[in-house]
C-alpha cells in the first residue's frame, strides 16, 4: 500500500516498462550480488541481464570457476526474482580440437535444471 497525497493504492512488484528508475533501481537491488562474484569469474551487467564469465585451459576448469556463480537462483529465491533457465545458455569457446565441435559440452546448473547449450 502506498499513500500519495492521502489516497492510498495498492502497489505490486514491480515498475513500469520505461521507468526512468528502473535500471537504478535494479542497480541497487542487485549490489550485493555483484558484490558476492565468485573469484575467478567476471559478471557483465546491462540493465537487467547478467552474464557470467571465466576462463580456463580446459572446458572443467570453466565449468568449477563458474558453478557458483549460476548458485544465484538462491539470491533469486531471497530476493524473489525469478530466472528464465528458457532464456539462459552456455556459450564457450576453444581452440582446443577434443573440445570444438559439441565433443566437450560444458554442464552448469541452475538449482538442478542443466543450463542449455
């Protein structure tokens, strides 16, 4: 409930689409999960899309590195956001010949849902 100017409205989640507030907003309310990226990960942010990032010699060493950091669904469940395991995918690149060609597939999870790549 919010009371502006002695009218009170009922207020759900969320803000309209355009806010001028909403990214700063979002900023704001996703801090501490920035603040919490694991060690050897990078986190690339643009408005409310996030994509995490790391390197390795093999496709394992990306795949320990990065673990953790898809373990945000419990930040999701804390903060009530959902994540779109439909909208997510595992991308990886490699000059190394016995992992091109979909013959090493990287395994991230999101909870217990694989991630798609």
């Amino acid at each position: 409930m919010v009371r502006i100017n002695q009218q009170e409205t009922d207020f759900s989640e969320g803000l309209p689409r355009g806010s001028v507030l909403a990214p700063i907003l979002w900023l704001i309310y996703m801090d501490d999960l920035l603040a919490e990226t694991p060690s050897g990960t990078l986190a690339f942010v643009f408005a409310d899309d996030t994509t995490f990032g790391a390197t390795g010699s093999q496709v394992t060493d990306c795949e320990t590195a990065l673990q953790p950091a898809a373990d945000l669904f419990r930040w999701c469940q804390a903060w009530k956001v959902s994540l779109s395991v439909t909208k997510s995918v595992v991308a990886f690149f490699s000059h190394d010949p016995r992992e091109v060609n979909s013959k090493s597939v990287p395994r991230i999870f999101f909870g217990i849902t694989q991630v798609p790549f």
